[in-house]
C-alpha cells in the first residue's frame, strides 16, 4: 500500500530488484524469480505489464495442471484436521 494519496506508483522510479514471486492456481504453486521495480515510499512491487502476462500464464498453467516447464520443489500439505484436534487437545490428562 502507498502511504500518500495522489502520488502513484507508475510515476515514482523504484529500484530495480531480482525478487522471488510466488503464484497459486488450482492446488498448485509455481516460485520464480523475477525482475521487479521496488516503490521507494512503500515497499510495494511493480511488474512490468508482459511480467503481469506472464504470471497469469503461470497462473493459468497451474490451473489447468500443465506443468511442463516447472520443476518440482517438494509437496505441499494440508494439515490433517483430525490429527490437528489431537493435538490442540490438553496434554494434562492423566493416563491411569
Ligand atoms: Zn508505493
């Protein structure tokens, strides 16, 4: 978020930066690198618009689970919620 109305951030130069990107689509999520202007005054990160393009082809890809030119990080979980109540339970309980 910007700070001070009025001012965007199209028309403020940011610093140029190598930033990591993360994107979902579906279940999936694709991680890549790319060439971000950073906003001086807020921190937050402009993409170039074919970037802008290329993260919804990302996304879209996702979606539709074409992953050829992905490469595999690991899985991703979610935490079972039977075994999460398990554990959010009190552990005072005596066993005898
Ligand atoms: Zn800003």
């Amino acid at each position: 978020m910007h700070p001070r109305v009025g001012i965007t951030h199209t028309k403020q130069r940011g610093t140029e930066k190598v930033v990591e990107k993360i994107l979902y689509g579906g279940k999936h999520t694709a991680v890549l690198q790319i060439l971000a202007e950073v906003c001086l005054h807020c921190g937050e990160r402009l993409y170039a618009e074919e970037t802008a393009r290329l993260f919804e082809k990302i996304r879209n890809k996702l979606k539709r689970q074409d992953l050829s030119g992905f490469n595999p990080l690991g899985q991703a979980f979610a935490v079972d919620k039977v075994w999460l109540k398990k554990q959010m339970q009190p552990t005072a309980k005596s066993v005898g």
